[in-house]
C-alpha cells in the first residue's frame, strides 16, 4: 500500500511518523531540530525525549501543524510548529508578506470589529494565539484563565480566548504544563534561508513590530533544509511525500 499526503499537512505527517517509526526516533529528532536557526533566543530548544501532539487542538487558541513535548535533563521544553507552503501557483511566499497581513487584519479588526476572512490561517496569528495561550499557562500555573478566558493585550477589548470543555484538549493541555518551563515557537517555511534570517535580524529584532508577543523564542526552518535533512538520513516516505508534492511545498 502506498499512502501520499497533500500540501503542508500530509508532507509534516510523512516527515514525522517516519521519524517516529525510527530506532533512534528521539536522536534524529533532535538532529532536524538541530537545522532550526532561533536567532534572536537566548537559548535554542534542547533536545530530549520527545512527544509530539499532531494537529492538536487548542480551541479559541487554534490548531498547531505539531507540538513537541521535550524532556531534557537540563530542562523541559514546549516547541509549537506552524507549517506554511508556497502552494502550487506560481508565487512567492515571504515572512514579511506574511507580517504585513496579519498587520493589516488586525487593524481592520479595530476599525470594523471584523477580521478577513483568512485572518485565522496567518501564520503570524496562529502563533500570537499560542503564544498568549502559554503566557496564561505560564502566569498561573493551571488552566483556569484559560477556562475563564483570556484577553488578548492590545487587541479590542471584547476579543476573549477561551480553552472549551473538549476533554481531549483540556487533557493536551495539563500534558503542556509539564512543559511549560520554555516554549518556543517554531516556523516551517517555503521561504529561503537568507530571506528568514534578513526578517529576523532587521524586522522581529526588538519586538516593535509585534507589540505585547515575545519574538525572542521565535525560529524558523526552512522546508529546502528540511528535504535536504531527509536525504541525507535517508528518509525514504518523506522523500516521496516531497517528489509527490513537487512544486506546492517550496
């Protein structure tokens, strides 16, 4: 039997149950983990035993591509993955472009009280609302602000996250609060390498563009070092999944 998936979330499924089914799964983790760049953190993401959530459900807080859990003996760690592609039509796909929108839907959200209708699917949203989710967990220890809702700083006031009674998302996230020590926020991008690093460097350097999110925790990998990283450990379904995928992935 032969099982293809489509686009972001078929090509992450491939690369990580592939990863999983390995011997040293936790090994070659930590190795694809090694290829990220978080270049405005103090410390980078350790590697450890790991425990990956895929497409987990936060509720109000939206769905993460992958969560990774990471036990190590120098500290746990919360990696929240966001997977974009450039799509099969011919275009290009920035950080900045993506910056720019998010930007723009925020401000007609203050102006109109409504986003654009793909507001949600921005990458820079989805990893604002996680972010907010943890900075919750983080402050009080537990999943009641969660519970109760959680205000969004800078944003209408009426804007309100809330967890939801889901059991299967409530018991994700108590699973989180033994992680919660450092989380850290992790792009998976079509863009290229030098085109990330000038975004970081030049626009998330100094936290302005973003008020109240912490960019300091922010990494990225690129889907080009990706496809190279399964070749060189000869990940065989993934490399499929790109050939497969040729020309929607980066």
């Amino acid at each position: 039997m032969k099982i293809y998936g489509y686009s972001e979330r078929g090509m992450l499924n491939a690369l990580l149950y592939e990863i999983g089914h390995r011997q040293n799964a936790d090994e070659l983790f930590g190795l694809l983990l090694a290829e990220a760049v978080f270049p405005l953190a103090n410390n980078a993401p350790l590697a450890g035993t790991t425990t990956l959530l895929i497409e987990q459900s936060f509720s109000q807080f939206g769905d993460p591509d992958a969560v990774a859990l990471i036990k190590s003996p120098k500290g746990n760690s919360t990696i929240f993955i966001e997977a974009k592609v450039k799509t099969y039509r011919p275009r290009n796909w920035h950080l900045s472009t993506e910056l720019e929108k998010f930007k723009k839907g925020i401000a007609k959200k203050i102006s109109s009280s409504k986003f654009p209708s793909n507001f949600s699917s921005n990458l820079f949203t989805q990893i604002y609302y996680k972010q907010q989710m943890m900075s919750a967990l983080n402050e009080s220890g537990d999943i009641s602000p969660l519970e109760k809702g959680v205000r969004l700083p800078g944003w209408p006031s009426q804007q309100v996250r809330k967890i939801g009674k889901n059991k299967i998302v409530l018991c994700a996230v108590k699973r989180i609060l033994q992680y919660a020590q450092n989380d850290f926020y992790l792009m998976l991008i079509p863009d290229s390498s030098e085109n990330a690093e000038q975004f970081f460097n030049e626009t998330l350097r100094g936290n302005t563009c973003i008020p109240h999110s912490d960019t300091s925790r922010w990494g990225y990998l690129t889907w080009e070092k990706v496809h190279a990283f399964c070749k060189k450990h000869r990940l065989k379904n993934s490399l499929e999944a790109f050939d497969y995928n040729k020309g929607q992935i980066f």
